[in-house]
C-alpha cells in the first residue's frame, strides 16, 4: 500500500480554496519537499479517495452567509483524529 500526506478541502469551495492549495505546493517545492507524497481531495471524492489510515489535514472553508456545508464530514473527520484548520471571512468581535 502507498502511503501519501491527505489534504482535504471541505466547506464552500471557492477561488480562493485555489489559491491556497497553490501556495501550500509552491511552499512544499521551497521546502524542497516531494510533491508526490502528498494528495489533495476535494469533498466530491471523499468516498473513494479518502483513507482513515493515512495522515489527513483538513482545510475547513466558512462562508459570508453562515452557511456551513459538509459538518457531517467535518465530524467524520474529527472522530477519526484529524486536524481541522478552519478558514473563516469575519473577524474576531470584540
């Protein structure tokens, strides 16, 4: 079995989802880290590309409108032990 990092993009999936997959390959190529150990997947293939087994992070996308999509996946997630990082657009009330 190959083993491969999982990056996970879950929420409202937007240009800037783009933009922030890009820059986190263009930081890997910095790093001089292989681009081949790790494997984006979007929420629409988490059926059959997602393995519990294998490192996940999670980059969980908010909306303007408060409309969170996929908290049934974002549950899943967490049971099976993954780190969430959630990106949200307001800011901190004080």
């Amino acid at each position: 079995m190959e083993y491969k990092y999982q990056i996970v993009l879950l929420g409202t999936i937007t240009p800037i989802s783009d933009v922030i997959v890009n820059l986190f390959y263009t930081r890997l190529q910095e790093l001089h880290l292989q681009k081949d150990f790790y494997k984006t997947i979007y929420k629409s293939d988490m059926d059959k590309e997602y393995k519990g087994n294998q490192p996940t992070y999670v980059i969980y996308f908010g909306n303007t409108n408060s409309d969170f999509e996929d908290v049934d996946m974002i549950a899943r997630m967490l049971k099976d032990g993954n780190i969430v990082l959630p990106i949200f657009y307001n800011k901190f009330s004080s």
